[in-house]
C-alpha cells in the first residue's frame, strides 16, 4: 500500500481546481501533443504492448484510433479490455489514460473520421474493399472509455524547472515545477461532459 508521506512530490504537486478548470487545462494539454502511445496486452501473453498512435478523435475525451482488424492489438484487447495511453511533451507536461477499449465496425463513424492520408498505413492492395479508401474492410476502431485519467501540467518555464530543481536540491525543499490533477469518477463524467459541451461551440 503506497503511503503519501514516503511520496511528498506527489503529495505537494497535486492540485485540486474546479473539474472545469481541469479540463480546460487537460484540453490545452491534448493540442500540445498529437501522437500517443497506446498500451494493450500481448495477444499470446500477459506481456505490455506499446505503439505510437494519433488519436482520430479525443471529443467528450473518448479516445478513438484507427487500426487494422487483422493486428494484434485488436486480439490484445479482445483478450484483455484495459488499455493505457500516454501522452509526454518535450517541455515536462504528460497525460496517462487508463480505460477500457472495444473494437467498433462502425462504418458511419469511420467515414465521418476518415483521413485520406490512413491510405499511406494500409496500402492500396486493388482488391474489393481493400483500397485504403473508407469503404476499406480492414479498417475499424479503437474506441478507449477513460476510467481515470491522469495529467501534469508543465508551470515553470525551463529555466524555471532548472532553477527550482537545483534549489530544491540544496535546502532538500520538493521541487514542484508544475501541478498533477486526477479526473476519476463522478469529476470524470462531469469533465467529459464539459468537453463535449466545449467541443459542440
């Protein structure tokens, strides 16, 4: 059982604004970074898998990828419904998403999505269906429910984070250069609706 006061950097970067506040600050966050890494469960084994994925969509903060229904995350997921993904930026901010996904063949969804640049990730193999076009069978979705999602939130500048670091180094001070926040439960539910709510206007 973790015990905060052995943790005192989470415990003194945690912060605790209004659900808005944090979502405002979560949306910022998304805009930032594009690429995420999206973790799901080997297919064959308990091991972790990682790959580099863009989101197609992040409204309501339900996350949904493309993906090929013959890879093996999709029988990963199958196996084993919960899912992880992770965004860093270069600057110190980072957002972790844990949730459970499901595979869709929702094809009106997948033509409201659909970029023409996925046909560079699925290839035109000039059979029926298999163009790289919307109408491609092989395409589905990755559609992630977060259960909760957890962000920190670069606050210094670099200099800053240096300065507060090395400071914090010599007086054995917790060096706090940005602020970590929790969207679970209730605040979740109330978060998404406010995003979807901002995403609409």
């Amino acid at each position: 059982m973790s015990n905060a006061a052995q943790d005192p950097y989470t415990s003194k970067a945690s912060e605790s604004p209004s659900v808005s506040d944090k979502v405002q600050e979560l949306l910022a966050a998304l805009k930032t970074v594009q690429t995420s890494m999206l973790t799901t469960r080997a297919p064959d084994s308990d091991e972790l898998h990682s790959r580099a994925m863009h989101a197609a969509s992040t409204e309501g903060l339900q996350f949904t990828f493309f993906a090929n229904k013959e890879s093996g995350k999709m029988d990963g997921i199958e196996k084993d419904s919960h899912v992880n993904i992770s965004y860093c930026q270069d600057g110190g901010t980072w957002i972790s998403i844990a949730g459970k996904a499901e595979v869709s063949n929702d094809r009106e969804k997948i033509a409201k999505l659909y970029n023409p640049m996925l046909k560079a990730w699925f290839g035109d193999n000039e059979k029926p269906n298999q163009r790289g076009d919307e109408n491609d069978e092989r395409i589905e979705l990755i559609e992630v429910r977060p259960i909760e999602i957890r962000f920190f939130v670069q606050k210094r500048t670099a200099v800053g984070k240096v300065v507060d670091i090395v400071s914090s180094t010599v007086t054995g001070n917790v060096a706090t250069p940005g602020g970590l926040m929790v969207l679970s439960g209730e605040e979740l539910k109330e978060a998404q609706r406010i995003a979807l709510s901002s995403s609409s206007k």
